[in-house]
C-alpha cells in the first residue's frame, strides 16, 4: 500500500508539473502599427478643446446632459434580451472551464448490489428464479473505482488555456454587445427628438400659412388676386399637414424601437416630447494606440487569438499517448457483517497507457487544421483593428465637417425666412405673383428641415464617434478566469517549459 501511495504522489506531481507541447502565446502584431496620431486630428485639422472634450466616458451618454436618455440607458442592463443573450453565453464560457478543470482530478465512482442465489442457479435481485422454488443465498457487494488521467503532455492544461482565453473573448463579445445596443438606443432617441422638433416645424408651418391663405382670402375677396392664388395657397397648407401626419408615424417608430432596445413592449414605453439637447460634445480621440486598449471587439479578436493557439498544443498533444492511473475495490459477502473485512475484498491499481501508432494522417491534418484557425483569427483581429481605426477617422470627420455644415446651413435657413417675408410683403403689395410666395415657402421649410437633418447628423456622429472609441470600456475590465483551480486571479508568470515536438 506504501508503494501505491507513492506512486499516486509521482503520478500527481508529473500530472502538475509535466511539459505542455505546443507553440505559447505571443500576440502578434497589428497589421500596421499605429501612427502618433490620427489623419483627421493632425495640426493642419488642429481646432481648441471645448470644456467637455475630456469629459470621462464612463456612462459615455452622460456628455448630452439629458436626464431621460439616462434613465432609458440604465434599463438596457436590466432588460434587454439581446445582452442577456450575450450574458448568459459568458457564464456557458466560464463554466465549460470548470467542467475542463475537473479532468485535472481524479473520477472517484461506486457501485453496490444486492443479490440472491437459488439452489437452482438462477440469480434474481428478488429471491426468484425460473419459478422454482429451494434454497437461496444473499450475496452482497460493494466497490469503489478511481480513474485519474495525467496531463503529462499538458493536453488538459493548453484546453483550460484555451477555454479561459474563450471565456475572455465572450466577456468582450458581451461589452461589445452592450456598446452597440447603447449606441443604437443614442440614435433612435436622438431621432424621436429630432422628430419632435420636425413635429414642431411642421406645426409652425401650418400656422403660419393659413395666415397666408387668410391674406390670400382677403385679397380674393378684395378683387385684387385671382382664384389660383387661392387653391396655390390651400395646397401647400394640406400638403403640410399630410407632412405634420407622416411625422407622427416617423416619432411612433422611433419610440416602439427605443421599448424594444430597453426591454419591453411599445405599449408600456411613452416618451413625452422634449427638445434635444442644447449643444453637441466634440469628442477627443486621443492616440491611435490607445484604441487597441478601448474597443471590446478587438479585445475579443486577441483573445480568440489565444485560444487558437492553445488548440494547436491539444491537437500536437494527439501524438503522445494518454496515462491514466486506474484503481479499484470491491467487496463482496454472502454475510452482511463480514462485508468490509480485508477478507472479502479484492483490489487493484495501475497505470494505463493508450495511444495511436497509425492514424492514416488524422493528427498530422489536425494540428494543420488547428494552425490555420489560428492564422484565421489573427486575420479576423488585424482587421478588426483595421476597421476600428476606419471608423474612428470616420468620426472625426464626421464630427469637424458636419459642424461645418451646420453653420452654413443656418445662414441658409436665415436667407430663405428673409426672402419668404420679403416676398408676402411684396404680394400684399401686389408687386409680385402668389407663386413667388409659394416657392419662398417651400425652400424654408426646406431649409429648415436640412437643418434639423444636420443637427440630427452631428448628435448621431458625435455618439457613433464615441462607440468608435469604446465608450468608457477598457481592455482591463477583462474578468482573470483562473487557468487552474489553485491558481490566483494574477498569476505571476510560470518559468519556461522544455516543448516537445513530435517531428
């Protein structure tokens, strides 16, 4: 039994302390290393930073200082489906690392019967056999079983490795997921706040031509305009009040997509009207390279990197054979009392070795199959960071060129409200045709539409610039899942390995 003890420690230290084969982990590089800066913020684009421009992006929504775009962003972590989708997929990821965990140690079983022998040989767990009838005898027995498989060859190790490095890629899957429902909740109310404004305009705009078509009256009635006038001015009033309608539809949209973006059905979600914001944060990008450390995509694009490459240490671990360390007890007695005595048990232990002399191939296209997943995924996190950096500079144009918009189009919306009273001012004094009129009407409103458009375009820029940049995330709210039970949340970093390769 000494001897047995022995060898169980032997086995258990080879288990913890054998080689791992396989390539480790290196995260390479991005496809081009990042610039000092980006192209839409370099000095020739230089413009000063307003007082919210370094605002922290923690609650990222918090820039627009508006209180019910607050409360609807925090009912996104309570209630919507889609992140609890992604949730429910990281706890899946945490537990598939236990359950690889567990073949470190050993699979303890039992077993225990009950039987009764007849004097016609017939066995029967109720005393019967055949029907015949005679003496019988109770046998009774018990045993035990232990299976333990040692990770010589760290097979089981490089896949708690790789299921740990999975389990980070979903915790970033679901901040990424997170981003983008807030990101879309940001524009959809920023567009049911446009709408409201639009709303607004088109009101207005009513109101203000039938005063027009009054005037328009009063002048037909006076002889001094014709009837044309009239029906002129009665058109462009039902057209925009089919407008005012249409509008009403656009807002109820954007409100049924903000109840299903937060949980819950449209029935249950009323958003009274309120104007946007009053001004538009410009957001700071700061250095290229720091996006690396802010996006949870390409934080899950790394991490999936580092389970790829753990899977080619399993499949590389196919070529060495499996030692398992199998022991067993049973015992067994016609005597109830007599049934734990050393006389009555047999037992049994000793190592097993299992492995495949000719495969045809199968582990050789394995460990091909398992590099090329992981050259797959360095491709997927290079364009990954690719595409971040694209859609950050995107931002920033966005954001500088848009402003610009904005203040040429208010000059516009000036000029054509200037041209609409000076043109009714004309009609009334009988100078110029109603159409005149008309169409000074119709390119205000036209301007002033373009202009809520560009203000709508500058508040979805501003917030999409933001999700660009990861919002208030950060590549250390990564959760640690310990790579082995014993191990701490940090780990201090493990000597080197001898690496054993089979060719």
């Amino acid at each position: 039994m000494s001897t047995s003890r022995r060898f169980v420690v032997v086995a258990g230290a080879l288990s913890l302390a054998g080689c791992m084969v396989g390539p480790d982990y290196r995260k390479p590089p991005p496809a081009t290393p990042p610039t000092p800066e980006f192209k839409e913020t370099s000095d020739s684009m230089f413009r000063p930073a307003l007082p919210r421009d370094t605002i922290d992006r923690g609650p990222w929504w918090n820039v627009y200082g508006d209180p019910e775009l607050d409360r609807l962003m925090a009912q996104v972590e309570v209630s919507n489906q889609t992140l609890k989708q992604n949730e429910a997929a990281y706890r899946q990821a945490v537990a598939l690392i236990r359950q690889t965990q567990s073949q470190l140690f050993p699979t303890i079983g039992y077993t225990g019967n009950v039987l009764q022998r007849s004097s016609g040989g017939g066995v029967s767990s109720t005393g019967t056999s055949g029907g015949s009838v005679g003496n019988s005898q109770g046998q009774f027995s018990v045993g035990g079983s232990l299976s333990w498989e040692i990770d010589l060859w760290g097979r089981i190790r490089r896949t708690i490795e790789s299921d740990a490095a999975a389990a980070q890629a979903s915790a970033g899957d679901l901040a990424a997921a997170r981003l983008s429902i807030q990101s879309s909740l940001a524009t959809n109310y920023f567009s049911l706040r446009v709408s409201d404004r639009r709303r607004r305009l088109f009101e207005e705009s009513v109101a203000a031509y039938a005063r027009s078509l009054q005037i328009v009256q009063n002048q037909v009635d006076a002889g001094t305009a014709s009837r044309l006038d009239l029906v002129q001015a009665q058109t462009i009033l039902q057209q925009t009040r089919a407008q005012l309608v249409v509008e009403g539809v656009n807002r109820a949209q954007f409100e049924h997509a903000i109840a299903a973006l937060i949980g819950k059905a449209p029935a249950e979600v009323s958003i009274a009207p309120a104007p946007l914001p009053a001004t538009v944060p410009t957001i700071d990008a700061g250095i290229p390279s720091a996006l690396l450390e802010r996006r949870p995509d390409i934080a899950a694009a790394e991490r999936q990197m580092a389970s790829a490459n753990a899977q080619v240490g399993v499949a590389v671990a196919a070529y060495y054979p499996d030692i398992t360390l199998g022991a067993s007890i049973n015992f067994a007695s016609t005597v109830l009392g007599t049934l734990f005595t050393m006389g009555s048990a047999v037992w049994s232990i000793g190592p097993a070795l299992a492995g495949t002399a000719i495969d045809g191939g199968a582990r050789g296209a394995q460990v091909e199959g398992a590099r090329a997943n992981y050259d797959r995924t360095v491709a997927l996190y290079r364009q990954t960071v690719l595409t971040a950096f694209q859609q950050v500079e995107d931002g920033l144009v966005q954001q500088r060129l848009i402003e610009q918009q904005e203040k040429v189009q208010e000059a516009a919306v000036a000029a054509a409200r200037e041209a609409e009273r000076l043109s009714l001012n004309q009609y009334r004094a009988g100078t110029v045709p109603y159409t005149t009129v008309i169409q000074t009407q119709t390119a205000a409103l036209s301007a002033e539409q373009s202009l809520i458009n560009v203000r709508l375009n500058r508040f979805t820029a501003s917030s999409t610039l933001v999700t660009a940049l990861g919002g208030g995330w950060k590549v250390q709210d990564l959760p640690i899942p310990a790579a082995t039970p014993s191990s701490d949340p940090a780990p201090a970093p493990a000597p080197p390995r001898r690496r054993w390769w089979p060719f």
